[in-house]
C-alpha cells in the first residue's frame, strides 16, 4: 500500500524535529552533512521517531541544497548528502513506514537575496538525488515565500508522479507573509498537483490549531501538521522550546478533529513528542467532514480626514521650499527650536529631519517631530531609513508616526552604516527604498506588510530620494521610475551645485509623473566647498565656484556672503525650472536658510505682484 492509499483512511503520524534536536546535542555545524560524516546520529534518531511511532519519516536533507550547504563550504557534496539521507532513512524504516525526500525553503521576505533561477537550479539538483534513491514521496517545508514553493511544486510534479507533501509557513496568524490567506494558499498548491497540504514550523499546537478552524477539507488533498513544540525562548544565544510531551497528547487529538491526517512535529519536538501523538491517535478515524469557521469579516477600515494638503499636493501647483534642520548629535535642543522657529518665521512649507544621515546618531526625529507640534506649527517631514529598523521596527515607527499625526515621510534605504561614527554598527537593510515605499503605500490601505488589516488607514505623502550626482544620470531617473511604480509621491533631490546640472536635471526628468524638491545647500567656505568636491561621492563643483571661494577663504563673513550668492544663482535658475526648492541647513546655520527662504519668498511675492 502507498502512503495516499493509507491517508484514505488512517491518520498517520510524521517524526518530528531533526535541526533543534541535534543542536540540542551540542551540534552547531551543517546538520545535513552528518548525513556522510555521522551516519550512525542521524540513523539513531530516524529510529527514535521511528520507535516513537512515527510511520512517515524524513530524510535528513531539510537543506541539502547548494546555496544552504555554501554557508558550510559542503556545496559539492549534495548528491552524496541527499543520497546518504534517503539510505539512512530507508535503512531505519524498513518496510514498517515512508520515506519522504525533503526539501526546505530558502527565501525569507527578502526576495532580492536569491533569485527564482537560483532557487530553481539547486532545487533541480537536490530533487534528482533525492528521486533517484527512490523516495516514497517528497516533503517540501518551511516555505515562508509561497512564489518559490509554487515554482518548485511545478518543477517536482512534472518531474515525478509520487506523492507531494507541502507543507507552508505562517508570518501573521492565518496569512503568508504576500498577505495570502492560508486557505486560498492550500487550494493553489493542491491545484498545482500537491497530495498532501498543510503548515509547519513558526507556530505551536494553540495557534496552528486555531488556523485550521478556519481551513475546511479539500477535495484533492489531505491535510498535514507540523507544529513547533512551544513558541521559543532565546536562552544563551540559543532558541529553546518547551518540552511538554503530555500536551501533545491532548493537541493530537485536536489536530484529528481539524481534519489533519498527516502530523508530525518540527522545531523543538522530539520522539517523546512523537510518542505522545502517536498514543493519542492509536487507530483513530479520521473525520471526513468539518465545520469551518468563518474568518473574521473584513472591516470597513476609516480614513483619517484630511486637514492639510500634502507636499506633493502644494508642490505640484506651486512654489514651495522645504528646509532640512537636522535633529541635533548632542542632547539639548535649544539652538535647533531656535532655528525651527526662524524657518516657520520666514514662511515654509515643512521643515525636513534627517534620519541619523550619514550614518551617526542624532536624536530621534519623531522625538523632535513631537516637539515641534508641541512648540510650533512647522509641518515636519520625516526622513526613514532601512537601515536602523528591521521590518518590525519600521511597521511599528509607521504606526507612531500615523499615531502622532505626522504624515509626511521621506522613504530611503539610507547611508550604510560602515561610513558613520559607528563603521561596525549592523545596516539592518531588511527593506530597500523601493520595498519602504511600498510597504508606506500598503499602510495607506489600512494593511502590514503581510497584509493583515492594520484597523485603519493611513494617510502617508511619499516622498524618495534622488541622487542626481552620479555618472549615469539616465539610471538615476529609471530608480525615480521605479520608485513612481512603488508608490512614491514625489521627491526629494541631494544638492545641485551648477547651472548646467540643473538644466541636465530638468531635461531629463521633465516627463516623470512626480514633482520634484530641488536640492540647495550654502557653501560656508572654501573648506566646505573643496570637501564636497573632493570627499562626497559624486558632488563636483565647477572650477569658477571653488576659486570664488577660495578667493576669500581668509574672511569667514566674505566667505558665507559668497556662499549665500552663489546659492541664490542656482536657486533664480531652480525657481525657474521647479516648483520645489529644498535647502540643506549646513552645521545648523539656519541663520543661512532663513535669508534664501526670505529670497524665495521675495520672489513669490513679485511674481503674484506681475500676475496681479
Ligand atoms: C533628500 C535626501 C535626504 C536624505 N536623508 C538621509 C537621511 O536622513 N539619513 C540617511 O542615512 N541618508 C540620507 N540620505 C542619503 C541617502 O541615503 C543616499 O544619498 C542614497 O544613496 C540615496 O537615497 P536612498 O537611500 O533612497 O537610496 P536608493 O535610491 O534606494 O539607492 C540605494 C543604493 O543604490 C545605489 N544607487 C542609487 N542610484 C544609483 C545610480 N543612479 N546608479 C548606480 N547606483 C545607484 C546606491 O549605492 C544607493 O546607495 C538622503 C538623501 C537625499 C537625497
Ligand atoms: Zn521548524
């Protein structure tokens, strides 16, 4: 009899963990690669699970493919780790059970890290292995990225007509981490020709069992489990699961009454896990019809209303100037309040805070946001990088900001750390500016990341970051392309330092779809000017303006003067190509910003004079 001859009308039970039960051992290496150099260990536990009562048992092959076994240099040893496996597996079995082949998942929600090609090559590889020692079915687990487990059930369907177990794994509870709801994910996968569906990993008996209420019987395939022992506690730089074989017990039984006819175990079990399941279900009959529970409603999510028009708004139809005072790196914010008051004096629109930029810490920009309403009626704009905050810091700084009433955010992927005052601080980097672009866009549709409702909308203006200081300026304007395609509202340029340039500029973004934030910063001396020329990647001022500045490098007031004069150049021929000007505070010298926001300003007021 097969295995899908035998899940007709038994419910048969699975082993459980392999990787947390050899690490609980002390084995911190490539746990695949005992397959060949500590054969007996991995026999021993097959026969343990075996013992336990576990009928269907997996190959120890979890990440016997060439990118997982890379990160241990075995990466030409996967035909003989797979081989081995299935051989040991087989030898332990016997003809009491199956052998599954199983083949582990690889991408997280980092797409970018591993390409579809790669995925399919090394799958392609360790598949043929595992099919030419005979396996009794396939296992695919732990597949968090539903686009890779369905390319390589395609791949493995085609390849072969024995049975296919998949088996997915939850971010939020019910949902993949694309935001597909757990139901539709195992009708796609049965579609594709899977025998078996179902969930593993990430999740213990209570929250499994609480998805599978909603989960009905399918008509194609049977439905598998493999919950972790307990949520995971990190102990010693290690993750450490309870052991409660008793409880087992009582879920399996559960599990049965939710339809599953495979159920096994993954991180943290053990065979007294096993055990326990197997007791419990000891010629248990499986049900062959369920009530499901309905999901939850969809809720009519609220839209904050809005009171102000956003940037992108002002900006598309007219003049507007937004100035960078960035968060102080010291504690004490009176000369930044100062400074934020003289801005507000002179009439702009928001006052940007960077985002610890260049990588050195500053006080909290939602900190200083919050003062700033407190204090003034500046609108803030809020500068977030990817590379402070992981993809929960991020969704949670979103919330706060929306929390807060601040909803104007400049969404970067932010300098890397290494150039900082910290060089060897991690760059979190979990997103990209495209994916934080996004990711804001989805709140604006009331959903997280993975698409689970958030209760309300927000309400973001998106703006992106444009470095026109670059070789290729053609491929700086596809990256604001793309970032238009993710979502971005509008943006913000780095400093422009010729007329030319921004005439470049212009011709080359005059078709996007969103306005742009022309970047202005004062020179404060020839020092200043021969560092951003020298020193920052792609700056490069003309010959003309680093000799007008050199000039009077002696005199520190003639040399700010010049400055101020040679940003009021570029700002008579940015005003006429761009509605946005941005202006860069240097080393908190607001005192600078103020006379060019009062220059722009002056120039609004001649133009409305000449309309009227
Ligand atoms: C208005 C503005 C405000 C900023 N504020 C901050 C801040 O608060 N905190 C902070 O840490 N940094 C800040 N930066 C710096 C910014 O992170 C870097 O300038 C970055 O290189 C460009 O913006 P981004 O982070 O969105 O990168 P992206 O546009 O996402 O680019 C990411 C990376 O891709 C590469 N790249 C980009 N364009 C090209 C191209 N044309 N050709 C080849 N490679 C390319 C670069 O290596 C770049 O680092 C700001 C920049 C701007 C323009
Ligand atoms: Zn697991």
């Amino acid at each position: 009899m097969g295995l899908l001859e035998d899940l007709q009308s038994k419910v048969l039970i699975g082993d459980g963990a392999m990787g947390t039960l050899l690490h609980a051992h002390g084995i911190d290496n490539c746990f695949e690669e005992l397959n060949i150099t500590k054969p007996e260990d991995i026999f021993n536990i097959h026969k343990a699970y075996q013992k336990a009562g576990a009928s269907v048992i997996q190959t120890n092959t979890y990440g016997a493919n060439f990118p997982k076994l890379k990160r241990y240099g075995a990466e030409e040893k996967v035909k003989d780790i797979n081989i081995e496996g299935v051989r040991l597996a087989k030898k332990a079995v016997g003809d009491s059970g199956y052998v599954l082949g199983t083949i582990g998942g690889i991408r997280s929600f980092q797409k970018s890290i591993i390409s579809l090609e790669e995925i399919k090559r090394s799958f392609r590889e360790q598949l043929f292995w595992l099919l030419s020692e005979d396996v009794d079915g396939l296992l695919f687990e732990t597949f968090y990225d539903l686009e890779e487990l369905k390319t390589v059930l395609e791949i493995a369907r085609r390849e072969t007509d024995k049975p296919i177990v998949t088996n997915v794994s939850l971010h939020e509870k019910g949902v993949l981490q694309d935001g597909t709801p757990i139901v539709k994910a195992l009708k796609i996968l049965e579609e594709l020709g899977a025998d078996v569906v179902g969930t593993n990993c990430r999740q213990g008996p209570y929250h499994m069992l609480e998805i599978l209420e909603e989960v009905p019987l399918l008509d194609k395939s049977f439905l598998s489990a493999y919950p972790n022992a307990s949520l995971p506690q990190y102990v010693d730089g290690r993750l450490i699961y309870e052991t409660d074989p008793d409880y087992f017990y009582k879920t399996a039984l559960a599990f049965k009454d939710q339809g599953v006819r495979l159920l096994g175990g993954c991180c943290g079990t053990t065979p007294s896990h096993i055990e326990a399941m197997a007791k419990a279900l000891t010629n248990a009959v499986p049900i062959t019809g369920k009530t499901v529970k309905e999901a939850p409603p969809i809720e009519v999510l609220s839209q904050e209303i809005q009171t102000q028009p956003h940037l992108h708004e002002i900006v598309q139809e007219n003049h507007s100037i937004i100035v960078e005072l960035d968060p102080p790196k010291k504690l004490g914010v009176d000369k930044f309040l100062k400074g934020a008051h003289a801005l507000q004096a002179a009439g702009i629109d928001a006052l940007t805070l960077a985002d610890n930029s260049l990588a050195s810490p500053r006080i909290s920009n939602l900190a200083m946001a919050s003062l700033l309403k407190d204090q003034l009626k500046t609108r803030p704009l809020i500068h977030l990088t990817c590379r402070d905050r992981n993809l929960i810091g991020l969704q949670s700084h979103l919330m706060g900001m929306h929390t807060l009433g601040f909803n104007q955010i400049l969404a970067l992927t932010g300098d890397p750390s290494k150039i900082g005052d910290f060089p060897g601080a991690t760059s979190v980097y979990d997103l990209s500016s495209f994916d934080l672009i996004r990711l804001i866009k989805q709140f604006n549709e009331g959903v997280s990341f993975s698409g689970k409702p958030l209760g309300q909308k927000t309400n973001f203006s998106i703006a992106g970051a444009f470095n026109p200081n670059v070789r290729h300026l053609d491929r700086a304007v596809q990256r604001l392309e793309k970032k238009v395609d993710c979502g971005a509202d509008y943006f913000i340029s780095q400093p422009i330092y010729s007329i030319e340039q921004l005439e470049d500029v212009y011709k080359a973004t005059k078709s996007l779809k969103a306005p742009i934030y022309i970047g202005i910063m004062p020179l404060t001396g020839a020092k200043n000017a021969r560092f951003l020329h020298h020193e920052v990647p792609g700056i490069k001022l003309s010959e003309n303006i680093l000799t007008r500045m050199e000039r009077i490098e002696h005199d520190k007031e003639q040399s700010a003067k010049e400055g101020i004069l040679l940003a009021k150049e570029l700002i008579d021929r940015a005003y006429e190509l761009f509605n946005g000007l941005y202006l860069i505070t240097p080393f908190m010298r607001y005192e600078l910003t103020v006379e060019l926001a009062n220059y722009i300003k002056a120039k609004e007021l001649v133009s409305i004079e000449r309309k009227i």
